[in-house]
C-alpha cells in the first residue's frame, strides 16, 4: 500500500481534545478539528496477578504486552494472603512496568487487617508510590454458596462498609471498587448502587465515600457461542446496563468529578481453557475494550498472566501460552489497544456486520483498530470522520475523528489490523489466525 490511497489535507489537522462525561454533549457549537467524547483511562487495559508466584518470564512478557493496570486479586485473596514482602515484590513490579496495582482484600476478614495494608502500602512505606485503587473481596456470590441474588445487597454492605470505613479512616484518597461479583447480578447492583443496601453513600460524618467504583466479572458460560460475535453481544449487554446505573446513581447521589462513581470488569475471559488459547477470543478481547472505552470503564483486568501451566485445557485461563511461553491472540489485542489508543475514544462504525472498527484521537495522532472477523479476505475504504459513504465494492468504515484522511486498504480474513495516523505518515500492524497458528508476532510496517 503506498501512499497515494491516503488524501492527506494540506497540513496535519492539531485536534484539539475537549473532555465531557458523555458524547452527547457534541452540539452544532463544537468547533471544527475539535473532538469530544470519552476518555480513555489510563489504566483501562489490565491483567490480574493469580496466585501462585510468577516467574520472571511471565512478568517481563506481562510488562511487555503494555498493560497499565494489574489486579492482585482473586478467590485464593480471601482466604491465605501472600506475605507482605512478597505483596509487596509485585506491587513494585507493577509499579516498574508504569501500571497501576488494584490490592483486593479479603472480604472474611476484620476492617483492622484491611485497614493495615493500606497503612502497609500507603502510610509505613513512605518513601513508595501509594495505591490507589483496592477492592473487598471477590465473588461474594459464589462464597456465600449461590444464595438468592434477591439476599446478595444485604450481604455484601454487611461487610463492605465496615472495611471500607477503616480503611478510609487510614487513607481518605483511595478509591475502593466491588463487590467484583461473577456476573453482573442486575437486582444485587440495583440494592447496593442506590438502593436499599447503598454502600455508595458517604461514610457518615465523613466527607468521603464506602465505595467509589461497581466492579464485576465476566466469563460467558455457553461453549457454543461464537466468541468474536456472541461473546461481545454478551459483554455489551451488561456494560450498558452498568454504565445506566452508575450514571443513575451519580444523580441520585450528587457524586460528580473525582467523586463520581466509575465502573470496571475485575475478571474477563472466555469460559475455559480450550476457548482461551483461540483466534476468536482474541477478538473477543478486542471487542471487550472497545466496549470499555466507549462506556467509560475505569479497568479492564482479565483473568490472568499465567495458570495451569498455560496448558490449554481445564483453568488455563492464561494469556500467554505455556508450549513455547508465546503471547496468545487476547494477549496481542490487549498490546496492540494498550499501546496505541489513548486520549479520546473515536467510535466506528461499518457498512459490514463482520467489521469492527474503533478509534482514539490523542492530539495530533489518530489511532484506529480493524477487526475482520470473516473467513473472507476483502477491500476496505477508510473515513476519519462521519461523513455518509456510497459503496463502491469496498466495505465503508468511519471513525469518529474529525478528520479529512481517507485511507483503502486490504484485510485478510479472520485479522486485526491497527493503524496509527501521525505526521503525515502511517504505521500498520497487522495480526492474523495464521500469525496465531504459527506463534508468530503481529507484523508492524511503515506505509
């Protein structure tokens, strides 16, 4: 591809970023070259540290992969903790690699021993960089026994606020996200956000909150589904659901700024170790963190850098494959977003339903991703901004940015392709099954 397919205006557009909570602020006052909407967190794309120690290996494929978030965290947290020294060993290497550790205590424990670990981290360690983010517990659910979710609200504040209170009373900054639920328990989330169980309240006489995030998790149970196309419709379906009530509950509750309420997926994968290491949840993961950065998440943080040792079957739930320790495709997905989208999400559409496309425009660079996901190698005409298009034999792909640059190219079957637009020129990476297949690294090129 040269680039006489690109019609470049006479000089680089500076787009100047605007921030609003929500894209419908847009109006016909907006200036042009200005772009407004959602911004991407910092520390959307994550991991979780499971529980057996990692070797050094998974750790430095795990800063290499870009993530900017990493979840200690997880069932085995609740009961037995790692020591402090080795707690804090990870909290270092995850502050090293430039993310942002999210520390999960247990939900079985008393506020005293919660409240020492952020003393631990935030107060005896003075010379450290603080965490910020915590969770309480994991699952509650599933630890409870499958109660009825109509008794889970209940349940959850019983411990909840408690904890939370002690371990606001050490360090009043931090933001406490839960109660990281297996799925997105609609009449639970309706209890605790808002309702008769509200731990989205202020601590009283306190000018601070219990809890300041809805995190919950996701593996989507039916073997059957196509991952790449179900699995999203899975995801999307309670990611709007979650971001409707957190807006709700921000209303209800006057909480705006840093004091609103944000969201996140603590755990995300597919349902087992066979449908982990495959082309399609690779997609799937690509399609989750669209999701994520056009409904606001906080952090994504799938479940996990390494397990079972990476065998491809039962809980393997790793993203790095144990026969020769290579990246699998949720792996690649993660990297391609966590290196190359910041600043403004830049929504896609496509005249295709086999097509999804997303964008981020961060100043002068515009960065889009391309997922084919048919088995069919096809042609494709690029537009930067949203004006209508007429089809010519190529499938019509739009990115919200504001722009003048069109750009046609080609995209083989079953590939995700991302494209970063910055001075006048374009760097491409392109990843397919056949990559996958053949352990092969995603092939980056200039144009």
């Amino acid at each position: 591809m040269n680039k006489k397919n690109i019609f470049f205006a006479m000089f680089i557009i500076l787009i100047n970023i605007s921030c609003s909570k929500d894209s419908s602020n847009d109006n016909e006052n907006t200036p042009p070259n200005t772009v407004t909407g959602i911004k991407i967190s910092p520390m959307l794309v994550g991991n979780n540290v499971w529980y057996k120690n990692p070797t050094n290996q998974v750790w430095d494929l795990t800063a290499a992969c870009g993530v900017k978030s990493m979840r200690i965290g997880g069932n085995n947290y609740n009961g037995t903790m790692p020591t402090k020294a080795e707690l804090l060993d990870w909290v270092k290497r995850i502050q090293t690699m430039g993310a942002e550790p999210i520390f999960q205590v247990s939900q079985l424990g008393s506020p005293a021993t919660a409240a020492d670990y952020v003393k631990y981290f935030n107060v005896d360690l003075a010379s450290g960089k603080a965490i910020k983010y915590w969770n309480i517990g994991n699952e509650p659910w599933l630890k409870l026994n499958q109660p009825a979710t109509s008794t889970m609200g209940a349940s959850v504040e019983a411990y909840f606020k408690p904890i939370a209170a002690a371990m606001k009373e050490v360090d009043p900054t931090i933001k406490i996200y839960g109660p990281d639920e297996c799925y997105y328990m609609e009449d639970e989330m309706n209890d605790l956000f808002g309702g008769k169980n509200n731990i989205a309240g202020k601590v009283p006489g306190k000018n601070y909150y219990y809890c300041d995030g809805l995190s919950w998790h996701r593996y989507p149970q039916d073997a059957s589904i196509d991952l790449a196309y179900q699995g999203i419709e899975d995801f999307k379906a309670s990611i709007v659901k979650c971001k409707t009530k957190i807006d709700a509950v921000n209303k209800q509750l006057g909480r705006t700024g840093d004091d609103a309420l944000g969201w996140a997926l603590g755990e995300y994968n597919a349902k087992d170790g066979t449908l982990v290491h495959s082309w399609k949840n690779g997609q799937m993961f690509g399609g989750v963190l669209d999701l994520c950065m056009k409904y606001g998440a906080t952090y994504a943080t799938t479940w996990s850098m390494f397990e079972n040792g990476g065998s491809r079957a039962g809980t393997d739930f790793s993203f790095i494959d144990g026969a020769n320790m290579t990246p699998r495709p949720s792996y690649r997905h993660m990297q391609m977003i966590a290196k190359n989208f910041k600043g403004i999400y830049a929504g896609g559409k496509s005249s295709k339903y086999d097509f999804i496309t997303f964008g981020s425009v961060d100043g002068s660079t515009i960065s889009v991703m391309i997922m084919n996901r048919s088995n069919t190698a096809t042609t494709f005409t690029l537009h930067l901004n949203k004006t209508a298009t007429t089809a010519n034999g190529n499938v019509q792909l739009n990115i919200d940015a504001n722009s003048p640059i069109v750009y046609t190219g080609a995209i083989e079957g079953l590939a995700t392709h991302t494209y970063v637009f910055k001075n006048n020129e374009i760097i491409r990476t392109v990843y397919t099954n056949q990559h996958f297949i053949n352990e092969q690294a995603p092939v980056e090129s200039k144009l």
